[in-house]
C-alpha cells in the first residue's frame, strides 16, 4: 500500500472516533517536511474557531529547530483558545504518530492551558 494511502486511512479512522463541539473543538495537526499547522475547529457548524502555524511572523522569526517551534505554535493556538475562553479540546494528530513535533506541539499547548 502506498505510503499516502496508509495514512489517509489512519486519518478517516481517528476522524470517525472524534469530533469537535462549540465548547470543545478539535484541533487539529497538520504537518509537512517544513512547516507544522494547528487549527481549532467545530465540527457542527464546520467552522475553524483559531489557527497557527510556524509560519507565522513572530514563530518564523524565533530561532530554533522544527521540534522548538512546534512547541512554540502550541502555545500559540493555546492563547487563541484562552482569549476565545476555550479550556478543553480534542486532540487530532491528523494520521502522525504521536511523537517528535506533534509531541512538542501538545506538549506547548498543554502548558499554555489547553487541556485534552
């Protein structure tokens, strides 16, 4: 099986087990060779409540490797979803094992006050 397919597979069964509510949104990682993107998303009215990436200015302008801005962009979504008065959420690695970079994210977001 190819290696996309494999994962696209992985992704439609974590997504059948989980969504994510007004007061409970899912958020979700996605990850590319560069780049590492978190999104906060309700999935009844299928709208996306907060996003960051570590393409955002103040991110891209930190020094560091992938895994320290990873971190950094967990901190990031979790101080969007404080100001949006978020505490709880459902993590959705999006296919990836939790390790590495997803780690660092939920880690960061864990200690900027989001809990799931």
């Amino acid at each position: 099986m190819e290696k996309t397919t494999k994962k696209q597979k992985i992704r439609f069964r974590i997504r059948k087990k989980i969504s994510g509510e007004t007061q409970k949104p899912r958020l979700s990682v996605f990850r590319s060779n560069s780049d590492i993107y978190a999104q906060l998303i309700d999935d009844n009215n299928g709208k996306t409540l907060a996003a960051a990436s570590s393409r955002d200015k103040d991110i891209a302008a930190q020094k560091g490797n992938k895994t320290e801005k990873s971190k950094l962009v967990g901190g990031a979504i979790a101080r969007k979803a404080g100001e949006l008065g978020l505490k709880n959420c459902v993590f959705d690695r999006g296919g990836n094992l939790y390790h590495g970079r997803i780690k660092a994210l939920a880690d960061g977001a864990r200690e900027g006050g989001l809990q799931f």
